[in-house]
C-alpha cells in the first residue's frame, strides 16, 4: 500500500491507494486494472431532459417505457446517479471530459453566432478520444452543442470518426429542421424547407445510428446517442400521437412560433395537446432504444457489448410541458435549471450481460464525471488524464469493495449564480450566489429529506463551513465563464 500527501485545490490530503496514481489541480486517472475480458463496444444513450421520475421502472405510472425498463429488468438501475450540470451543455462537457463544472472548459449554454456553442478547446481530453487511442471506432448521432460546425470543439475535432445530427443545440429546439449535419457535410433536408414537416430528424439520427453499429460490428466501436426527446418543441409523429390523444385532459395548449423569419431556428412551435406530446416522444424514444438493443442482438453482439442509458439533467418547463402533471422529478425537488435534486439527479441504466447481475439497483453515488473512468478501467487504458471522477465499476460488477467520493460539486452560471455540494448524506444549495447581498443557503440531509423540503442550516452551522469550503475550493476560475465576480467567491 502506498501513502502519498498531494495538494488538491490547495488544500493538503492524505491519498492511500492500493495502486500507483498521479495528483494534479484534480486528481488523475488511475493506471487501470488488468482486464480479464474482451474490449466491450459501449452504446450510452443520453436521453434530454428526461426526468428522474419519467421512466416506468423509476415510477411514472401515466405511460409506459417497457424498452428501457427491460434494460433495468437485465441491468443495474442507479438510484443516485447525477448529471454534470443542470442545462445541456455544461453537463455534457462534463461526460465528455470526466470533469465537474468547477473545471470542465464548457460551463454554460453560450452561444456562438450564427450556428452553434462556445467551443471546447484544442487541449481538452475527451471521453472519445480516450476510445480512438485505445482501438476503438467512434460515432455520434443526435445533438452536440459543444463548439460550432469546423471549431475545435467540433465533434469530428473532439475525437469522433462520426458524427450525424444537429451540431447546435438551439437549432436542436426544432424537429423538422431545415438540415443536419454529417461529418463537416450540411445535409439539407428538403422535405422541410419553409413550414413543411416532411422528416421527423429523430428519424433520420436514428437510421444513421443503426448503420454505424451495421458498419463497425466486426471491430470494437464506441458510439454516443444524445437524442434530442424529449426537450424542446413537443412534436412526435402522428402515429404516436394518436396512441395518447385524448388521453391526458384536460390538455395543456402551448402557442409557439409557427411562421416568420425564425421559425426553425429556435422558437418552438405550437402544440395543442402537449400532455399527448410528451407522452409520445418518450413513447418514441423507448422504441428507439429498443430498435437499438434488437440491432445489438441481431448483430450478434450482445455479450459483448454495454448499453448505457440516461439523461443530461432534470425536466425542462418549456414549450408546453408539464412536469408536475407527469411527476417527472418523482419525489424530488425543482427542474431543469435548479441544483436541487430535481434538476440534477437523473435515471441511469447498465447493461452488460453476463457482467451485471440482471434485475440489480445500487444506490451508489455516481455521476457523469465517473463514466470516464469507468470506462477506462473497462478498456483497460493506460494513459494518464486528469479528473474528478471515481471508477464505479467495483459496483457494477458486485465489489464491495467500492470507493467513494467524498464530495460531488456543481455551478450553474445563470439566473444570478446557483451552487451545490454533496457530500455523504448532506447537502447544501446556493442561490443568487453573484450577489452576497441576496444569497441563500439552505442545507438538506437527503437520507430523511430527498425531497429537500427541511432546511437545517441554521441546526448544522459547523457543516454549512466545511461545504462552503468545499464549494471554494473546487471551483476554478474560466475567463470563458467567469463564475460572477470571482473575487466575492474566494
């Protein structure tokens, strides 16, 4: 066993590890564990804006999600598992790079003009090019929104062979769009020029999702499917709609954009029966999800092969939906845009066969910056990366001996600055954090109170300290997203 004192974030810790690590400003990916099994391909499925609650097997009772239940039926279903951030992009850069957003490059929806987020940068390490060095083909189909067509944060510039969707995620907003983009190629969709709804673009992601898997069967590929359902615009095809209409009433009626010169371009459109809607794209992503598990089995490859499913944060309130009507948050407080549990703690789903032992829940404590290493102890790389995250692979493969973080962090750098840290079973939110004057700090104990309902701070003032502390020293300033005045912060 090895002792070792490193200075993380500027404080002094004593590390004790079985095996050799390296310590930065974050810590550093551990050298992996010999692998005694054939490199496995990894489909992760990143549903948007899917709710805690929103899956049948974590409780939605108004509809049905049998595909994906059927993964948890033959997997391990998370029941604390928590997104990078509350919002798209931050949370995304967070999966990609195994970094929380006090250190990840993208912490924020920024946009860039006329097409497009702000970019990551040239020296990011990102989740796949950690599979290219080690063999693997890559792909990505659905939305990316983590830097601009031709940017270096360009999908094709961040590691993937392939990429086929929407590479802005405002644009993402819409589903019949004028076009989508293949590699570096704009791929018109005529079908849907003007106000014409001729091709649903989920459809066409997804047939290009397949042939990626029918082209790579015979080599170890890695392909990411951040669908865009079911965020935004409340649109599903016909044939899914009528399985709910009439359904939900009294229905809830959104009036959106629907013609002039920005339709398409990021407004939502109209939707009359939005209850029906919602219950359709979710309908319509859980076959999707089962089209690509027979996809798997009809290839042969399922053995060898791990399905991730989740969501990159909680439900949203926009374009008519409405997520108290389906309890998409379950028990838990607050939506897309909070730090509460609401906004950040998301369904997740494995599926390995013959790993996992099938039918399985762990209330382990993950979150997105642990796919990284946890995939890299599965593939057995041996680079070296910095990161925030904790392989949970121990847990997926019934170890008890599992180690666990001693804190988990995040910022959301809009409506006046929000924070949250949690550590074991307490937890303290932030809110108005760029203006002293206002701030508020409420603090939760999760294992009697999930629903954050009781504020306890004033009753733990020595605890309100130590995660405060923690909340400074985990945040590193990023002259792209200043965190407000980074000074009042320190």
């Amino acid at each position: 066993m090895m002792k070792t004192t490193v200075k993380i974030f500027g404080a002094n810790i004593l590390f004790v590890a079985t095996i050799g690590v390296f310590l930065s400003d974050c810590q550093e990916k551990k050298q992996p564990e010999t692998v005694q099994y054939q490199k496995p391909n990894i489909i992760y499925i990143l549903a948007d804006d899917l709710g805690y609650g929103d899956l049948s097997c974590y409780g939605q009772t108004k509809f049905a999600t049998p595909n994906i239940d059927r993964l948890a039926q033959e997997g391990m279903r998370f029941t604390q598992h928590y997104s990078g951030s509350t919002v798209c992009a931050p949370s995304r850069s967070s999966l990609m790079t195994g970094l929380h957003t006090g250190h990840t490059q993208i912490r924020g929806n920024k946009e860039w003009k006329p097409e497009g987020q702000w970019p990551m940068d040239s020296d990011a390490f990102t989740l796949a090019e950690m599979f290219k060095s080690n063999g693997y083909t890559t792909g990505a189909f659905g939305k990316w929104g983590l830097g601009y067509p031709g940017s270096e944060g360009d999908p094709n510039n961040q590691g993937f062979d392939e990429f086929f969707g929407y590479n802005c995620q405002r644009l993402a907003h819409n589903y019949y769009p004028y076009y989508l983009w293949h590699n570096q190629e704009k791929v018109m969709l005529d079908e849907n020029q003007a106000l014409a709804r001729g091709t649903y673009a989920p459809d066409r992601i997804h047939a290009e999702a397949l042939k990626f898997l029918e082209t790579n069967k015979d080599k170890p590929f890695f392909m990411y499917y951040p669908a865009i359902l079911p965020h935004a615009e409340l649109f599903a095809p016909e044939q899914y709609m009528a399985k709910f209409r009439g359904k939900f009433l009294p229905e809830k009626e959104f009036k959106g954009t629907d013609d002039g010169e920005n339709v398409k371009l990021g407004p939502y459109g109209s939707q009359p029966e939005a209850h029906a809607a919602f219950a359709a794209m979710v309908t319509y992503l859980d076959d999707k999800v089962g089209e690509i598990v027979q996809k798997v089995h009809d290839l042969g490859l399922d053995n060898n092969t791990i399905i991730v499913f989740t969501s990159d944060n909680g439900p949203h309130l926009e374009a008519g939906a409405d997520p108290d009507y389906f309890d998409s948050n379950g028990p838990l407080r607050g939506y897309k845009r909070d730090v509460y549990e609401g906004g950040i703690r998301v369904p997740m789903i494995v599926r390995w066969p013959d790993r996992i032992s099938a039918g399985t829940t762990t209330n382990h404590i993950s979150a997105f910056w642990d796919m990284m290493p946890t995939l890299a102890k599965i593939i057995g790389d041996s680079s070296a990366w910095k990161t925030d995250g904790i392989s949970f692979l121990p847990t997926l493969l019934g170890d008890a001996q599992q180690t666990q973080h001693d804190f988990l962090y995040w910022e959301f750098h809009e409506l006046g600055g929000r924070m949250a840290v949690r550590k074991g079973d307490w937890k303290l939110v932030k809110y108005h954090v760029f203006d002293p004057e206002i701030t508020t700090q409420e603090l939760y104990n999760l294992s009697d109170d999930p629903g954050e309902e009781a504020n306890v701070a004033d009753q733990h003032p020595e605890i309100v300290i130590e995660l405060n502390m923690l909340m400074q020293a985990s945040h590193e300033p990023n002259i792209d997203f200043p965190f407000g005045d980074e000074q009042a912060l320190q």
